[in-house]
C-alpha cells in the first residue's frame, strides 16, 4: 500500500502498521513513542532533563515544542574549496585515528533520515572512547530533538542570521534575516537555533538548526580544530536550549568553562591530525 504523510512531521506512515518512518527508526504517533530505543550515552548533562533519558520517547515528550525531523542530526552544508566529502575528512582528522572509522558521511535520500542532496554525520552510539572530541561529536549526532550543521566558509561567501533589525516605539523591536558576508577575521563561530528569547550575547542563525560557521581559509588542520571547536559550543548549548552556557568569558575575566572545553578540543584536535 502506498502510504500516507503524517500531518504534524510530514513523514511517511505505513497504512497497515499505522508507524511514521522516521528513517532511524519508526514512531507510533498514536503512542507518542518511538518502538526501538534512541541509544543516547547517559551523561552528566543529561540527568539534569529526565526526558532526555527515556530512549524510547519523542521530541522529549514535548512533540509541540520539539520535533525530531530527521533522526540524524549533525549535517555538513557548504564546503569551501570541496564537496562534503573533503570536509568530512577535515572533520575526521580532529578524531583519534582509531575513532575515525565509527563516524560516518552519509548521504540523504529522503528515506535515511537526511534529505535528498544533504550530507550528514552519523556516529555509532555503542561505540566507547574516551576522546573528548569523539564525545562531543557522538552526543550531537544522537542527540535527535535538534539539528546542527556545520558550514565551512571562505572570504566572500554570505550566509544568513536572525535577529533584531530595527526598534518602533509602538510596537518594539522588530525581528529579521539578515545576510552577512563571511570575512577572514575569525576561525568560528555558532550561531544558535532561536527559541522565542532573545539571550544577551548570543547569535541566531535564520533557520531550525544551529549554524557553526567555520573559516575555510585557515590552514587543513585549524579547520578541522575549528570544527571540533564549535561542535563543543553546540554540545554546551544544547542547540540553543541554554545558549548562554556556551558564551566564552568576557576580556580580563576568569575562563569559564566553554573557554576550558573549547581549548581542549582545539589541542586535541590538532594533536589528532599529526595521525596518519
């Protein structure tokens, strides 16, 4: 039988089993549930949000306010000098050598969990290191109530942000898109998925993802630092739940701890690419 779209997801649904084929796995919307569990490492982070700890649950048992569109959720989108295979291996040189045979390039098809002409990074859940950067990465990838993506830039190249353009007396700020063009003035930045609250020092980015801009004119193995560098920004601000929790300290204050950890990942990463 041909099956039908579910109405909240858009995903296919099976007329006979009455299941929505999320592509990782399949969900009972009638159960709100999905029937094989999401196997999330139970983390620190993650005892503080119960939800995030029943591996059988959607959209954090929140489905209006979360939604888990793809089930794959770290993507790669443009790739300066290259297609999103070149950058995957940038990716994959921040990882230990042994690690890197468990994160994986695939390609979207509408029926894997990515979308036709999408390139995601996929990560095997049961697979245990103690890398620090293979972690973070493997948290992202399985974390599926949000989607980060990561764009690598040259001098020249414009992408869009969300945010405050303009000020009315009568009816207060007014919110938009803007396009911004990428200068070679800095290695990275994230831009986090905007959840109806505006965060002092934190920047949107114009879709339902969170962007981690990284400068494609640094040399291979800085790019791959970068990387490695905004997915730990992506990680600590659970894509924009709690942004501020990945802000970097102000000048002349204190590291913090998103100085801390993004400095790990940046030497780890670095030390990771002398691997063959």
């Amino acid at each position: 039988m041909r099956p039908s779209a579910d109405n909240f997801t858009g995903k296919e649904r099976d007329s006979e089993s009455g299941l929505d084929n999320f592509g990782a796995r399949y969900n009972s919307s009638a159960m709100g549930r999905f029937m094989s569990v999401d196997p999330i490492w139970v983390k620190a982070d993650r005892m503080l949000d119960p939800q995030r700890l029943n591996l059988y649950a959607y959209g954090r048992n929140n489905p209006l306010k979360f939604q888990d569109p793809t089930g794959m959720d770290v993507v790669l989108g443009r790739c300066a000098g290259g297609d999103a295979r070149k950058c995957f291996n940038i990716l994959q040189q921040g990882l230990r050598k042994e690690d890197r045979s468990h994160v994986h390039l695939v390609e979207g098809d509408d029926k894997n969990g990515f979308k036709k002409g999408q390139f995601g990074v996929t990560v095997d859940a049961d697979y245990k290191s103690d890398s620090k950067n293979f972690q973070t990465l493997q948290t992202a990838a399985n974390d599926h109530s949000a989607v980060g993506q990561i764009d690598v830039l040259k001098s020249g190249d414009t992408f869009k942000i969300f945010g405050k353009v303009g000020y009315d007396k009568a009816t207060g700020w007014k919110t938009g898109v803007t396009t911004v063009t990428f200068e070679n003035d800095y290695e990275g930045y994230t831009y986090f998925q905007f959840r109806g609250k505006f965060e002092p020092g934190v920047d949107y980015s114009a879709g339902k993802y969170t962007d981690a801009i990284v400068n494609g004119d640094s040399a291979t193995d800085e790019v791959s630092a970068s990387m490695h560098h905004e997915l730990r920004h992506i990680v600590l601000g659970d894509f924009g739940r709690s942004a501020p929790n990945a802000l970097h300290s102000q000048p002349g204050q204190p590291q913090n701890n998103a100085d801390k950890q993004t400095a790990a990942a940046d030497k780890e990463a670095l030390e990771n690419a002398k691997q063959p």
